[in-house]
C-alpha cells in the first residue's frame, strides 16, 4: 500500500521540519510528502551540515585550498534540498524556488 502524503512546514535555515505550522519566525516552506521522502530530505540537510562543517574547518585549518571544491558538495546538497522543495512545495513554495533562480529547468524538473 502506498504511503499516504501529508503536509510539512520546513524551514531551511534551521533545517526544522515540523507537521504542524510554526508559530516562529522565519520562512516556513509548505511541504506536501510522504514520511519516506521527508526522510530524504533529512540525509540532504545532513549532508549538506556535515559539508558546511568541513568547509568551515578547511578555510581554517588549510585556508589556501581549491575554494570551489571545498563548498562543491555543499552546494550540490543545497541545490538538492532546493530542488526537493520545489517538487514537494505547494504552489507559494514552488514559486518561491523558481523565483530564486538557483536551479536550471532541468533541476526544477528532476
């Protein structure tokens, strides 16, 4: 039987997700999703912490690196959640994301 979808509100900034609106501040995208693909989002965010780590330990500890491989899979994690708002996201949310101008139309589509 397939999963049934339900509505989340996640904010990128703190990477909260939440299935009941946020009474905080900041943007809440509105997520619609089953518990499987808000766990995939969960690894992306996870990625996406443990390279922002990284590259924060790197400019330190190595501050004259390759700086665009250093945040490559930092970005490439970043653009992913991005690309899974759009698909999950309710209209405000998919709008909100194209507008930004981050993903190519074949990211938006994937």
């Amino acid at each position: 039987m397939e999963e049934q979808k339900q509505r989340y509100y996640f904010n990128i900034e703190s990477g909260e997700v939440l299935d009941t609106p946020a009474d905080q501040e900041g943007h809440f995208f509105t997520l619609i999703a089953t518990g499987e693909e808000i766990k995939d989002l969960r690894e992306y965010l996870e990625v996406n912490y443990k390279a922002d780590w990284a590259t924060y330990g790197n400019s330190h500890l190595h501050p004259f690196k390759d700086p665009d491989r250093e945040h490559a899979e930092y970005d490439m994690a970043l653009k992913e959640i991005y690309a899974m708002v759009y698909r999950l996201g309710d209209a405000e949310s998919k709008n909100h994301v194209r507008n930004m101008g981050i993903l190519s139309e074949e990211e938006l589509i994937k």
